[in-house]
C-alpha cells in the first residue's frame, strides 16, 4: 500500500491559505486584484471570505455574457445602477470582461463606499486592462500553488520533511494535495496540463502552432538548473529568435514558468545573457515530460530540488512581504551560485545542494563581492530558508 503521508491529514479539513483573512485587503473605494495561475484556489479564496461578510453582496462571474455587456459598456449609469443596493462587488475570472479595468475604476470612483474583489487566472488581459485604470485604486495579490510554511498550519516541521519526496514529483495544486493515490495525482497533472494550462494562451493570444508551444516548454523542462540562451532554442525548434521570446513572454504571463536572471556587477568574467528557466509547480513539469517516476528511480533529482527551492523561496518573499531581486551568478570559467538575492543593499548567495555534502563558497564570488553572504540550502536547513 503506497503512502501519501500528508492526505490523511488533510482531506477533512480545507487547506490554510496565506491570505485567508481578506478583510484588511478590501478597502472602500477600492478594488482588490487576485491573480495567480489556474487551479490554485482563488475562486475559493474569494468564496471563503463572502461566505462570513455581513455586507451585502454582488457576485457575477467574467464567463456571463450579461456581465460583459454591462461591466464592459463603459456606460457609468448602466455600472451604478447594475450595482445599486451592493456593498461588495465579487467577479470571478474578471479578465474575460472587456474593458474591466475601465467598469472598476468607474466604480470606485462613483459609487460611495464600494468595494471589488476580482480574480484573474492570468496576467494577460487582467493585468493589461486593470494597470492604468486602476492606478492607485487597487491591491494585487498573488496566489500561487500551496506554499510549504502554508502546510505548516496542518503539519510539523518532522511531518513535512516526511512528504518531501512526494512535493518533488507531485508539486503543490491543492487538489493534488489532498488526493489520496499517486493514480489520483498523476490524472490530476495530466488533465491540469492539457486542459488548462494554454487556456489562457489560446484565449488571448492568437498561436499558430501550440505544438511549438509544448515543444518548447519540453526543452525548458528538461534544462532546469542550466542556462540556456534564446539562440540555442530558436535552432532546436527551428524558428525565430523573436518567436522564442514571444513564446517564453506568454509562458511566463500564464505563471507556467518563471525566468531568473544572471547577475552581474559587469565584470568581463560573468555571464548575463542567458536565462535559467523555472516551472511554478514540480508537478506540473513532471507532466509536461510524462515523468512520474519516485525519486529514488529518478536522475533529475538536482533538477527537482532546485526548482521546488527557487518557487518555494518566492512564494515566502511574496507572502511575507519582503522583496528581492532573484538572478543566478556563473562565471565563463564555470564558477557559480544557484540563487542570488538583491535586497536591502546585499547580496545574498545560496547554494542548493540534494546530498549535504562540504562545500566551499566560489573564490570570485567573495573576491568580487566582498560584503556578499554564501550558504548552502540542503535537506537539512532547507525549511528555515522557505518558511
């Protein structure tokens, strides 16, 4: 019998988000953006919260085309008199109504005292349409895949490092988390990456050749932890450097991939041009290369383990509110750290090390700078640098 070690934990009860209380987010006159990848929990997030409000509520979801006439018409007596009576006005999926962003600001800025809430599963129209209209008008935030100091509130420290494994091949969707076979999880992945990860893509953008799309996420999938240029990608799938781009812009606006930077203080001896390429969720990258081997049959471990570590460490600098720049730093003679954080004027480096065995810190790293830290991230510390 297989052993699932968090799901029995964790199937009665819901799942503790970071931003569960919302109160202090939604303010009058005021509209508040959530938005994140799919599947993540937003529309429950935002249900969640409703479902205790005492005020009186308005909810319409973005796939109604009833909504889009009146919350698109840009028409302010048409808006005010659509939420005439509503404290709070709740849209689900607000980025397939067009022009929202201008119904939002035409909102707060005439009907006393009201509030938004608004979910977006993408970036693309949402963040495209609300970030003029909106400025100074609206809080963002951003939820992802279940973070580990979120499992926290239904785990101990000992419990967690006990499902480690299972986090490595089958990532942090909520409903992966609580399934309760690896059959379960891997039909969950695999119907998540079909269906519902070029969604957004396919919606908004018009694409030639999704096959293109999916060969170059393969590419990227299998070169975590590498640099890889634009030039290397356009030759292997056989199309422009403009396309490539283009491709890897709208990966990373559907919160598919997150790209890091080389970090560089312009010495002639690192590298800058390239990009490492991240997937938001380890389950995820595991579908898209059909691998959902165990761990100890697999030999990307190193790979697994530095992606979990790079999108955990971003879900804590978003939830907790602190905020760094994120590069790697390699040097043409091959030196290198995994993780660069820019922030308060230091540098800080860390290295992502599977097996805890001795390392040193690279000599030119602390020659070139000198007030900068270096750590190694291994199984043993590695929730005191997520959590």
């Amino acid at each position: 019998m297989e052993k699932i070690f968090y799901t029995r934990k964790m199937k009665k009860k819901k799942i503790y988000r970071v931003f569960q209380k919302l109160d202090s987010f939604l303010k009058p006159n005021k509209a508040l953006i959530i938005q994140g990848p799919r599947q993540v929990g937003k529309t429950t997030l935002m249900e969640d919260f409703l479902s205790t409000s005492s005020k009186k509520i308005k909810k319409v979801t973005g796939d109604d085309i009833i909504v889009h006439s009146v919350l698109g018409s840009r028409s302010l007596k048409t808006i005010v008199t659509f939420c005439e009576g509503n404290e709070i006005i709740a849209i689900d999926e607000a980025q397939k109504i067009p022009h929202i962003g201008i119904g939002m600001k035409l909102m707060v800025d005439n009907i006393p005292g009201i509030r938004i809430i608004a979910t977006g599963s993408s970036s693309f129209e949402l963040a495209g349409q609300t970030g003029e209209p909106l400025t100074g008008r609206k809080t963002t935030l951003m939820l992802f895949p279940i973070a580990q100091m979120e499992m926290l509130h239904h785990m101990n420290r000992f419990e967690l490092k006990e499902s480690l494994n299972d986090f490595l091949v089958y990532g942090s969707y909520p409903t992966v988390i609580t399934s309760e076979t690896s059959i379960e999880k891997v039909d969950l992945l695999n119907e998540l990456a079909a269906s519902f990860l070029f969604k957004d893509i396919l919606d908004f953008e018009r694409i030639r050749s999704p096959q293109i799309l999916i060969d170059l996420l393969r590419l990227l999938a299998f070169q975590i932890g590498s640099e890889v240029s634009i030039n290397e990608l356009s030759q292997n799938l056989k199309i422009d450097n403009k396309t490539v781009k283009r491709y890897i812009e709208l990966l990373e606006k559907a919160y598919i991939i997150l790209t890091l930077r080389g970090y560089s203080g312009n010495l002639r001896k690192e590298i800058s041009k390239k990009a490492k390429y991240y997937f938001y969720d380890n389950g995820i990258r595991n579908a898209v290369i059909a691998n959902f081997n165990p761990l100890e049959m697999r030999n990307d471990k190193g790979q697994l383990w530095e992606n979990f570590l790079v999108i955990e460490r971003l879900k804590k600098q978003v939830y907790s509110r602190f905020y760094a720049n994120n590069f790697f730093w390699r040097t043409w003679s091959g030196k290198e750290v995994d993780f660069v954080e820019e922030r308060d004027g230091k540098l800080l480096g860390y290295e992502f090390k599977w097996s805890s065995k001795t390392k040193r810190p690279p000599r030119l790293w602390l020659d070139s700078y000198p007030q900068a830290t270096w750590e190694v991230v291994d199984r043993a510390n590695y929730l005191d640098f997520i959590t």
